[in-house]
C-alpha cells in the first residue's frame, strides 16, 4: 500500500531537538501540545492528524509516466500567436485513450484560446519548467462556457470561486457541469453530481471512534481493496452531526444552525478515501477516520461520480491576458489550475500569472500541490479550497505581491478553506499579501505550518454560511510581517484548537467575534516565538512521528 515507503525516523521531538543547533538550544521551545500529541496523534481534542494528507498520502515523489506524445505532434505551436489549445487536448485525450502517459509540452510560448481539459486519468501534462514553457491563456470562463451565477441566488458569478483555464476533472463530471451551467441550471459540484443524486449505498458501517484505521460494515460483498469509496454522514435533527464538527459542548449546542441554510446544504458530510485491506467484515481504510460514526448519522459507504486520479500538471506558467481584477465576486473567470472529483492527482512547479483566483480545490481530496506561485496583477482567491476537499496538501507555495495597486471594490483573502473542508495543510509557504482564509461552511481540522504572512487580506463567507471554524484548526509556527492577527491568531475564535508559535500579533482592521459562547477548549502556547517552536513543520513531524505510518 506504500504506507511505510519512508523510514521511520523516530519520534519527531527527537528529530527536531537534533536539528537545533547548539547556540539555538536553549531558545528551542517544546510545546507541551506537541507532546500531548505524539501519545496520542489520531485523537488528540485540539490538534488534527494530518500525517497521510496530499496524494498518495503525502509521497515524496509524483508517479513518473512514459512519455506518449509531444504536443507539436498534435499541431502546436510555440510561435505566441497560434491557438494551441486544440492540439494539446487533443494530445491529451489521445494520451487518456491509450491508458495513460505524459503528454510534454517543450519550451517556448503556447497560446491558448480554450480551457485544457485534464479529464483522463492517468495522464499528466508536463512542460519543461514554470520558467521555460507558456501557455497564455487570451479568454476568461464567462466566454468560453458562459455566465455561471450562484445556487444561492444574487448576483454573484461563481467564476469567483470555481473553475480554471487548467481544469483537471473527470470527462463526464466536466460535461455535465457545463451543460448545467449553460442551462442555468447551476449546480453542485461534487462528488454525487449536479443535484447530489449520482450514488447508490453499499453498505452501512457499525459505530466508530474517531481516529480509527478500521470500520465494521453489514456486508462488504460490493466493497474491493484499492477502490475508492465515500463515507457518507448525514447529520439529524438536532444538527449532533455538526455539533461534533464543532468539539461538542455547550457553545455548539447552543449555536442556532436552522438558518444557517448555504452550511446545511453541504451536509451529508462526504468523504472520499480508498479501502486498503478486507477481513470479513471489518475494512481497514488507508486514513484513519475524521469523524466519530455514530448511528444518528445513517452512516454508510456509498459509490460516486467516477473520480480522476493518477493525474497532474508539471513545469509550466499559465498566464492570463492581462485585464483590471472585477469587483468583488463578479470575476469573469481568468482562473488557473482547477482539480475537481480528483483524487491522487497533483500540480508541481507551476506558476499562474493575471489570474482571477489560482489554484482552486473544489470537491478534490487526496492531492498535492507542491511549488505553486501565484503573480502578477493580484488575485481574488491565490488558492481556495472548498465543496468538501479533504486531505489535501499545499506545500512550498508563494503568493507573490501584486504588480499594480489592487481597484476599488475587489477583494484579496489569501489560503482559502470552506464548506466543510476537513483535513487540508498548508506548508512552507510565502505568502507576501493574503490571510489565512477561512470563509464559514464550517471547515474543520485543518493545519498551515511554517509560513510567513504579510496578513494584508480579509476573509468572506455568507453569514448563512456558519461558522469560520470547527474543531482542531491548528496554526503552528507562523511569522506575521506585519502584526495582524486576523484569522492567524485564533485561539479566541476557532473551538477545541490550537494556536502555537506564532509572532506576537494585534487587532486591527476586520475583526472577529466567537460564533460560539463560553469556553472554546482553545490552546495558545509558544507565543511570540515563532523560530524556536520545535518541531518547526507539524505536517513533517506528523510524516515522521514513531508509529503513526500504518
């Protein structure tokens, strides 16, 4: 299964203190959450277990594929001018065809007049470098699919927040979302289809514990050993679903969900993961559980639309026609790199240019971005993540500053996380404008570690949205350039979480209030110390910790 393909290093405290230097020893500062963790790393009440997290659960290394075709073959052009996105699909869906390969695409200037549709599995496209291959992108989403407004009604375009001029997305979960949109019959966008309707049960799962690698099923007939299936949760009357999302207690139970009406649409909880080993009844998944499963919650596991996975996109820039950022969620659509029902699928070295919104995750689970850069003009998202993604990993990222000053009436927020959108990391990251984003929809158990922030940007989210955070939201060592604590310190806002060495920070501009009342069960510790917090990278100290790799 590859779950043990790194040597186990020993404990990370160990690995971290042998790391310090010895002028730096005695700064070194241990939290104690950090050992309260490391005895117990799947169940621990403020800090989530994302050790498996990004694809194949967080390997080092991306499937190397045969090279298959070279997009020149196909009628590509470096020459700027020529329309290339015809031949590089066409390569693609040949590639896909064939049972998978690596399309490459050598170095110059590709210009693009369509989307590149990444919808076969197994294929991935690969430049020769962010710095060496181009594809200049001359049209937004609004002309090429059309006007997408929102589910929940306005004005709003949803180009704002889906979609990209790279979309990576199963072939017919693309077409049925367009032929949605162009109907204006707008849809969801995950994993059971455009009105949630695209599944059939499998078979219901006995009570489990959170953190728990097995689960027992009433039949495990239709279920094989590497296939993929969701874990459904639906949530009751008494809203005890999203409760739980919440650390549980008196705060959660006292929150008014029933108007909360754009949160409760997201619900069932769906969460995508691969079964790796049967006995009997008793299947063994390839991540420990996010959830505790309780009856209440009719849980079972169920099939799905079918996912794209073993994809990616390599060593390339996609830069947008330059054009002025809209207002506020009216973008047009001069999106990037968009993974949609993907799973184990990942972008390497890209950088997007001009764009509206970056690098989105959208109903994605199990994918890593790693060596991402968003530049140019200044975005509206640099990154979202949202409509369920799980288990995602976003490392060594940069969010560069905008080249010109931002128009009125646009908006930047920075690393988005939304919509019930569990167990995601953020890792070694440079974020030169932006904030740590989380825009309601209840997103719960995520981690950014080891980044450095010039907290510029401000946070969204529809008041019917919810709550900015569930449970075990981990931020851990952070240095904020500029002293804001805006959504990056948040031990005053985020229940049964944890907020550790990160620089001291101050109130200003968009503040916050708890959503919930009484005692959050929050932690703050190694304040003020963002260097010497050890271990300094808790999603690598997590991959290294003694124990934890099954």
């Amino acid at each position: 299964m590859g779950m043990t393909r790194r040597t186990l290093m020993g404990s990370a405290v160990a690995v971290a203190a042998a790391a310090v230097t010895p002028q730096a020893a005695q700064a070194a500062e241990v939290p104690s959450l950090w050992r309260e963790f490391s005895r117990t790393p799947f169940t621990h009440p403020q800090i989530p277990y994302i050790g498996r997290a990004g694809c194949h659960g967080g390997a080092a290394h991306f499937p190397r594929r045969p090279v298959v075709a070279d997009v020149r073959r196909f009628g590509a052009v470096a020459d700027g001018t020529t329309d290339c996105a015809p031949a590089i699909n066409r390569a693609i869906a040949a590639v896909g065809k064939a049972g998978g390969g690596t399309v490459t695409v050598p170095p110059g200037t590709f210009r693009i007049d369509d989307v590149i549709r990444l919808d076969r599995s197994n294929v991935v496209l690969k430049g020769a470098g962010s710095g060496r291959t181009t594809l200049y992108a001359t049209k937004n989403l609004t002309d090429l699919i059309g006007v997408y407004g929102s589910r929940y009604g306005g004005d709003k375009s949803s180009w704002s927040w889906a979609g990209g001029l790279i979309w990576l997305a199963p072939r017919a979960r693309w077409e049925s979302l367009v032929a949605a949109i162009r109907a204006r019959a707008w849809p969801f966008e995950g994993w059971t289809g455009n009105r949630r309707d695209e599944w059939r049960p499998l078979t219901t799962v006995a009570p489990a514990r959170q953190g728990s690698w097995t689960v027992t099923v009433t039949d495990a007939s239709p279920l094989r050993p590497g296939a993929l299936v969701l874990l459904r949760l639906s949530d009751d009357a008494d809203h005890t679903l999203l409760e739980h999302m919440c650390g549980g207690g008196p705060g959660p139970e006292a929150y008014f969900w029933d108007d909360k009406t754009k949160l409760t649409s997201y619900v069932p909880y769906e969460w995508p993961v691969r079964i790796a080993r049967l006995h009997g009844r008793k299947v063994t998944l390839e991540r420990p559980l996010p959830l505790d499963i309780r009856p209440d919650w009719a849980p079972q596991l169920t099939t799905h639309v079918p996912e794209l996975t073993g994809s990616g996109v390599e060593g390339l820039t996609l830069e947008a026609v330059q054009t002025p950022q809209q207002p506020h969620l009216l973008d047009k659509g001069h999106n990037g790199v968009v993974l949609q029902c993907a799973y184990d699928c990942w972008v390497d070295d890209v950088t997007v240019r001009h764009v509206d919104n970056g690098f989105g995750l959208v109903a994605a689970s199990a994918c890593t971005l790693r060596r991402t850069r968003v530049a140019g003009r200044g975005s509206h998202h640099p990154y979202f993540c949202r409509e369920g993604s799980h288990d995602n990993l976003i490392e060594d990222f940069t969010i560069e500053q905008r080249t010109i000053p931002a128009p009125a009436n646009t908006q930047l927020h920075g690393i988005n996380v939304e919509g019930l959108s569990s167990y995601n990391v953020w890792s070694r990251g440079d974020m030169r404008m932006g904030t740590f984003d989380s825009h309601r929809g209840l997103p719960f158990a995520n981690v950014r570690t080891d980044i450095t922030v010039n907290n510029n940007g401000r946070h969204g989210g529809d008041a019917s949205a919810g709550p900015l955070f569930g449970a075990r939201f981990t931020h851990w060592n952070v240095r904020v350039t500029n002293g804001r604590a805006g959504l990056v310190r948040i031990d005053g806002l985020a229940p049964y979480s944890a907020t550790v060495g990160i620089d001291e920070v101050t109130e200003f501009d968009q503040i916050d209030v708890p959503d919930f009342t009484g005692d959050l069960h929050t932690r703050l510790e190694s304040y003020g110390s963002p260097g010497a917090v050890r271990p300094p990278n808790l999603y690598e100290a997590q991959r290294r910790l003694k124990g934890a790799v099954r």
